[in-house]
C-alpha cells in the first residue's frame, strides 16, 4: 500500500532518502556537486513529503519559500527500481498543492542538464522553461522552470 506523508525536513526517511539522492547527484554533477551542494542544506528546507511502498521510504521532495509568492521545489527523489510508475509525477502534484495551502501562487525550481529524466517529468507536470533565477543565473548546467499553481 502507497502512502504521503507530510513531514519536516529532519525526518529520518527524508534524510536517508537525501543521502541516496546526492550519491547520484554526485555522479551525475561531477565536479559541479559542491558548487550545488550549499544550496540543500535541510536547514533550509522545512516541508518535505515522503512516499512509502509497503512501509519503506521510496521517493521524496520538498517546497521551500523562495518569496511571497513562490515556493521552490527542492530536493526530488525517487529510488530508481520505483521509476517509470508515476510516483515522481504524483509527488510533485502534492507539493503543488501544499504549497497552494501555504498561499503561493507559482513553484519554481532548478534542475540540471545532467538530468533529462527530470526535466520531462517537469515538462509533463506543466512546467516550462525561465532564465536562470538567483545563484544558478549564470550556471550554463543549470535548467530553471516555473508553473502557476493557483
């Protein structure tokens, strides 16, 4: 049985599910991960939902605010023998929705070149492509999407 669970970011199934997910940001980003890597630190991410399959964590993400208006998705994962089943997709939507509860009107998010996967799963959630916002604006790696949520 499939289960949401909305949580903190110090949430022990959140941070072994972080831990999976920077191990394959670490390959993927090469030597571009520390430049990354200040930039998920769990004290500044608050809200987090986890995804559990017969009790076990398997998929993971987070809103923080990034202003009044928008929240930032941060932090997605799903373990990989769970992808292709729609859980990523599924996930982002309740992201979407708790950061609608919380009054923003737009999510934003970063991803990277590296990560094709991802950018469709975006796409397929209605995101679209925006110029390079804050620390990544001048990261020639970096992808940077928007949707309106309200």
């Amino acid at each position: 049985m499939a289960l949401f669970k909305r949580s903190l970011s110090d949430d022990e199934d959140f941070q072994h599910l972080v831990a999976l997910l920077d191990e394959d940001l670490k390959i993927r980003d090469g030597d571009k991960h520390s430049f990354y890597a200040p930039f998920n630190k769990f004290d500044t991410i608050c809200n987090v939902i986890i995804y559990y399959a017969d009790n076990e964590p398997i998929a993971c993400g987070a809103i923080k605010e990034f202003n009044e208006q928008e929240a930032e998705i941060k932090r997605m994962f799903v373990r990989p023998e769970y992808r292709g089943r729609g859980i990523g997709l599924d996930l982002l939507q309740k992201l979407e929705l708790w950061a609608s509860e919380l009054n923003y009107t737009e999510c934003i998010l970063e991803t990277g070149k590296n990560q094709p996967e991802a950018i469709r799963l975006y796409q397929r959630g209605g995101y679209t492509l925006i110029k390079n916002y804050g620390v990544y604006e001048n990261d020639e790696d970096s992808v940077c999407m928007t949707k309106a949520i309200l």
